[in-house]
C-alpha cells in the first residue's frame, strides 16, 4: 500500500469487540504510530492524539479478503488496484487477495513483482497477490511456482476455471512441498456444467435457464479433496455454493486432509429465487445462487467450523456486459463494500449467527494463506473496522468506491455500516459524513 | 395490459378477454375485406432474432390486418449482425416511435429488458427457452372451440420439456385454465424440479390413455448428438405418438414445426384429432387479438390527427 504516517488518534468509547483475542468492553482505543497501543478506560486525559467520538460505535478487527479480483492488468475499465482496494477500505478490510485470472494472467515471477510495486504505489489497503496454478489458466503446465513464490506470491489459483486434470492438481500439491503457497480451487467440473447459467432446480425449470447442478461442485471437492490428503498438501476451496459441497469439506476435514474454505455473502444471504427477476446485474454469479436448503447449509457450515470464512469473490463488470439477457451477461458480482453490512442485516439481526462469529469469520480468510489475522489486542499494528450498527443505508445511493455498479444488493437497504477503516496502522477509509462529523 | 411477456403475468380473465376478443376476430376472417383500419397510423415493429416461419408471418399479416405501418426487421442482415447491442438496437428503434416491437430473441428475458428499455408496448415471440405465450393463447383458442371449457381437461405435454418455451407457456396457460397437465418425456429432457410449477412428471406413455389432448413438442435432431437420447430410433421407440398410442377420443396438438416420423407419425398428423391446421389459423386470429389489447383496448396516447383522444377506437368491422 501506500507510503504514509502511521495513524495518531483515539476512539473514543468504543465497544470493541475482538472475540479471538477475548476482548469484549467499551474502551477508548489509543492508536500510536499506526499500532494498537492501549486500550483504556474511557474518558481519560490524552495529548497530540486526534479524537474521535466513537460512542455508540463498534470498533472490530477490521476484515481480511482472501477472494476478490481486481481486473489488473487488462480490465481496468472494470476495476484497478486504486478503485478495488478504495472498495475494500470502504467495506472495513485492511486486507485483501487478488486472483489471477486477469488478462493476461499472472503467471510469472515478473507478473507477481510488477503488481506488488504498484500496490505499494495505487492501493490503499494492503493487496496480496496469488499467480495462476498453469501457465495461462490453461490447466496443462504448471507455472514457476518456485520463483513465483520467491517474488512474492501468497499461495496460487486458477480460480474462474477448474483444474479440470487431477493429474495436474496432484503435480501441482507434489509441488508445493517445495515452494509453499496454499492452492486454492474454484470446483467446478465443466462437464457438468455445461452451458448452466443458474442453479439448477425448481427456479431454472420455470425460467428455462440451463441450471449448473450442485454436484457440478460438490464431486470436484471430493476429488481434490482425496488428492490433498494423499500427497497430504494444503488446499483452500473458494465461494462453496451447494449443501453438498459443505458436506464434501466436513468429511473431508474429519478425515484429517489439510483444507480450508469459503463462502462468500451472497450465497449466505440470497437464493437462486431472486434469479426470477432475471437482473443478471445482481444476480448472475459463478457458483450460481442455489436453494434455500443450500443457504442453510452454508450458514450451518459458518456456525460448526466446517466454513472458516467469508470471501465477496468481488467481481466487477462494466454496465455494458450486464445490460444483455441474463444468458449472455458477464458472471460475477461485486461485494467488498457491503459484505459486513448485508450480512449483518441478513444473519445477525435476526438472529440467525452471532455478531461475534460473524467478526471471526470476516477475518478468517487470513489464516489459510499464512498471514496474521487482525486483532485489537494492544501491541499489533492497527487493523480497525469502526461500524454504526444502527445506520440503514441505501446502497449504491452515494456511488459505489468500486469503478463497477454490479452490486449483488444494490438498492437494498441494510443496517450496519463501516464508518471508517484504519488499515496497516493507517487511516484508509472514513465515510465521508462521518469525517465531517454528523454521523452517529 | 402494457405488454405481453409471460403467460405468467395474465390471470384468467385477462386470458379470457384476449381469446373473445380473437372469436370477434375470427368473424372477421369470414369476410371478403379481412381489413380494419383499428391501428392506422401506428407503427408495429417486427424484430426477430431468431428464424421463424408462422410467428412472424402470423404477427406481421395481424398487424397489416389491423391497418399499422409494418417494420420487419431480422436479425441476420440487420445492424444486429455487425454487433450491435439489444439495448442500442431499441434506441435506435425508438426513434421510428413504434406503438408495439413484437420480438423474437434466443435469450430469457429479452423481451422484458426491450419493455425497460422503450416506450412501446412488447409482445414476447419467444424469448430462449423461456415463454411463448402467444403460442401458448392460440393454443387455448383453439381448444375452447373445440371443448368449451378446459375445466378438468388432462392433458400431456410429451417430447423435449427441457428446451421448450412453449412447453413452460402452455403449462402455466393450461393450468390456468383448470386442466391438469403432465409432462411426459425421457428423464434429461425433463428440466429437474418442473413438478414445482404443479404438474405430474411421467417418463413412459403408459398412461397415455388418460389424457383427453396430447401436446407433442418437437425433438431437435441435436439433441442426439448431445446425448440426450441415444437415438432417434430409441426416442420413437419409447416417446413417438403413432396411431397405436393415439386413442380415437384424445385431441392431438404441435407446435410446429414438426419432425415427421420423430415425435409423431405421420398418420396421426393427418388424422381427424390433429388439430395442427386449426393452431396455425389461431394464430392469426389471436395475435390480432393480442396486438389490439395491447393498443386499441385500454387508455391510449393522444393521437393529433385523429382529433379527439377520447374518442373509442374504430369498432372492429368497418373497412379501412
């Protein structure tokens, strides 16, 4: 990210709520020099530091994506790392990982050290970046994964495709005892898929939209799932969709195979029902939006473990390829800037998850790819997610950080929302009503 | 009724008002000057994306029926072909202010985003594997004619359900009516979870006999290249409607275009249940119906050179 100061300022008497390091209580949270460096009694006397009146206010860890694309190099007219990661401050992340399925791919070392010098210079959020698994997402050979690793990659996916041969995946694994980097798989068999375009399922039967089935998912977990566990490497499957799929990384868990998974907001919030509108601007994803049941599932995958945590798969689209037909619009929609608050307003308030769990979760995707995960605890660089949970929004009303309008909830209107995000020991975003001072 | 999009979207009377309005039609048809002058001076454009043979014909020759300036457009030789969006395509054809753009499209939901995206009234021909529902109004016009009242009526939509929008119209628009429909075909050509939209699903012929109309789909030759079905011979085998499953009181309906010696045999279709030559003639009739619920019924715009726009609209039977 940027260069820069490291922040001065207090939150004053704020409710933190940290549930990892065990820290639950309102605080004045002191930052200085961009790290966390007390949390004490409210109302003490303080100098030099800017104060902020964060009463009534949520202080979180602030958030880490492990999934989002950020179209560069080849699509900035979708997004780049300035708009994605403006996008990611906004939605209270202090951290996100880009895919590699840009255009072209990235796929070499050199591909790996030109988009970190530029993050250090247009992105102000910290950006991780992941190279392909095959060279050109081709699925054939494998990329440099030695040297890729060297300049900086965090682990590699080819996600956006499958890797259609397990004798590839397996070469890949068998590599990865060399040069680290979880492998993190988008499972999808295409064979299955075919030409689907939506869940398959009551809904694409009364739609006549080719339906993508749930098992399209689930049988390629199961099989990348055995081949993990027998070359006993790690892997991180991406935005599970479907019941059994859940069930596929539960068994697979159990059995002792190093995996880890995703879901991301909207398959937690939203059913393939809303497909019925068909508005492929909000609802025209890959996995696709499945059945209530699934949505269960996934919510009951987030509550026992078997879900370790929440990734948007943030996926920008201009207007032009989501003002077609439903069958023909791009897959894909964005998410960064309204993950914490859709599913605040979705699970949280009426009680389906905790908000403890929820703040676990929207951190948890740190963990699978080696990195620290966030934490308010004194002594840590200051990663903080400042929220009103009280605040109903419109969203997309006030514009979108993001350079895309493809919003899965566009228009909705949610409570919770981040009110400013210290990322990396910096300021990186503040809601522009709030920094003048009338909010909350 | 602003536009004609989905089966979906009508309730009973509405059905019921357009298929009277088609029997008025029909008397029409009886005369020596088939021509009314109802839509003089408007414009009705015919934007097909898809071939077709009767739907267009039929939509075009109700409009030049009903007296409208007639724009036909299709897709192929058009500026479509160089690429240009659906959304541009509507722009541009705003500019001609057309009163109604009846659109063919192989995508689901084009024919909504066309009535988003312009002033005039849309007729969904077809939209993908979505809806027909002029097809599906013809085909309740012409069984009332024949049975009065659908009431109870069973009848089985066999062949490929899966990439057949008229099979999703007629379900919807059967069932509406109060028949009772079941679908019948090969398991992959039966769109998993159809049995929502509330309906029997059957895989065998067996209970053929129960219906009182038989509503065989076509099967494209495609189909057996993607596996679907083995064989045309298997799919005749266990699916085709001959003489020997086609009981003497049961009506035989097809959209058409039909694949003789496939779905049917071709002594069925020439047989005295057949009630294919009626469906086309009802298309006629229905699509003038359709076109004239859709401009001449409800509140219209003011039209300057017909002075008052109070005024009702030309009654149907007087010659332009």
């Amino acid at each position: 990210m940027r260069p820069g100061e490291g922040a001065d300022l207090v939150l004053r008497g704020a409710t933190v709520l940290d549930p990892v390091a065990g820290i639950e209580g309102v605080h004045d949270v002191i930052v200085r020099g961009g790290r966390i460096a007390e949390l004490a009694p409210p109302g003490g006397e303080l100098d030099e530091l800017e104060e902020i009146d964060a009463e009534g206010l949520h202080a979180f860890p602030a958030f880490f994506d492990p999934h989002v694309h950020l179209r560069t190099p080849g699509h900035e007219h979708k997004e780049d790392l300035e708009t994605g990661s403006r996008s990611a401050a906004a939605g209270g992340y202090c951290g996100i990982l880009a895919m590699a399925n840009t255009d072209p791919t990235v796929s070499t070392p050199a591909d790996i050290e030109a988009l970190r010098e530029a993050a250090r210079e247009g992105a102000c959020v910290p950006v991780g970046f992941l190279a392909t698994v095959t060279r050109g997402m081709e699925g054939e050979e494998l990329t440099e994964m030695g040297a890729i690793r060297d300049a900086g990659a965090l682990g590699f996916s080819d996600d956006g495709l499958p890797i259609r041969s397990a004798r590839i995946l397996r070469r890949a694994l068998q590599y990865q005892q060399l040069c680290g980097g979880t492998i993190a798989l988008h499972e999808e068999d295409p064979e299955l898929s075919g030409d689907g375009v939506m869940h398959e399922g009551p809904v694409s039967a009364a739609l006549g939209l080719a339906g993508i089935p749930s098992i399209s998912e689930s049988t390629m977990i199961a099989r990348d799932a055995a081949v993990a566990g027998y070359e006993n490497a790690r892997i991180h499957v991406q935005h599970l969709s479907a019941a059994e799929s859940v069930e596929a990384v539960r068994a697979a868990k159990a059995a002792g195979v190093r995996i880890s998974c995703e879901a991301s907001p909207h398959h937690l919030c939203v059913t393939d029902e809303e497909v019925r509108s068909l508005d492929p601007r909000r609802f025209k994803m890959n996995p696709p939006l499945r059945s209530e049941a699934d949505r269960q599932a996934l919510i009951e995958g987030l509550r026992d473990g078997t879900i370790d945590c929440i990734a948007t798969d943030h996926a920008p689209h201009a207007a032009e390829e989501k003002e077609v037909p439903f069958e023909q619009a791009a897959m894909g929609v964005t998410g960064l800037e309204t993950a914490f608050a859709a599913l605040h307003t979705n699970l949280v308030l009426p009680g389906v998850i905790d908000l403890g769990l929820l703040i676990e979760r929207m951190a948890g995707g740190a963990a699978p790819f080696d990195l620290g995960r966030p934490t308010l605890a004194p002594g840590n660089e200051a990663n903080v997610a400042l929220c009103d949970l009280g605040a109903e929004w419109t969203v997309g009303e006030e514009g979108y950080e993001s350079r895309s309008q493809n919003s899965w909830c566009a228009d909705s209107k949610l409570t919770g929302r981040v009110l400013m995000t210290l990322a990396a020991g910096r300021v990186a975003y503040r809601l522009r009503s709030f920094s003048l001072g009338v909010a909350a | 009724m602003r536009h004609l999009l989905a089966i979906e979207d009508l309730d009973r009377e509405a059905i019921e008002a357009i298929l009277d309005r088609a029997e008025s039609f029909a008397e029409v048809g009886r005369r020596d000057i088939k021509k009314v002058p109802t839509l003089r001076g408007r414009t009705v454009v015919s934007l097909f994306y898809e071939s077709s043979t009767r739907t267009s014909a039929s939509f075009e020759l109700a409009a030049k029926r009903l007296s409208a300036d007639l724009i036909s457009l299709k897709a192929a030789g058009s500026s479509v072909d160089k690429g240009e969006s659906l959304k541009d395509t509507c722009a541009t054809l705003s500019a001609y202010d057309p009163a109604a753009i009846v659109i063919r499209h192989p995508y689901a939901g084009a024919a909504q985003l066309v009535a988003d995206w312009s002033e005039a009234a849309v007729v969904n021909a077809g939209d993908g594997k979505h809806e027909h529902p002029s097809q599906a109004l013809l085909d309740l016009f012409t069984l009332r004619r024949r049975l009065d009242s659908l009431e109870g009526v069973r009848i089985w939509i066999v062949g490929d359900v899966l990439h057949s929008r008229v099979a999703r119209s007629n379900l919807v628009a059967f069932q509406a009516m109060g028949a009772e429909v079941t679908v019948c075909g090969p398991p992959a050509l039966i769109p998993r979870g159809i049995e929502q939209l509330g309906c029997e699903v059957s895989h065998s012929l067996e209970r053929l006999g129960e219906a009182d109309v038989v509503y065989a789909l076509r099967l494209q030759r495609e189909r057996m290249a993607e596996s679907f079905v083995p064989s045309v011979r298997e799919y005749a085998a266990h699916f085709q409607i001959d003489s020997r499953r086609l009981g003497p009181r049961q009506l035989l309906m097809h959209p058409g275009p039909v694949n003789r010696g496939v779905e049917l045999s071709g002594e069925v279709i020439d047989s005295p249940q057949s009630l294919m030559t009626e469906q086309v003639a009802s298309g006629l009739v229905v699509r003038m119906a359709i076109l004239y619920e859709l401009l001449a019924s409800g509140p219209q715009r003011p039209v300057t050179e017909a002075g008052d726009p109070e005024q009702s609209p030309t009654p149907i039977g007087q010659p332009a």
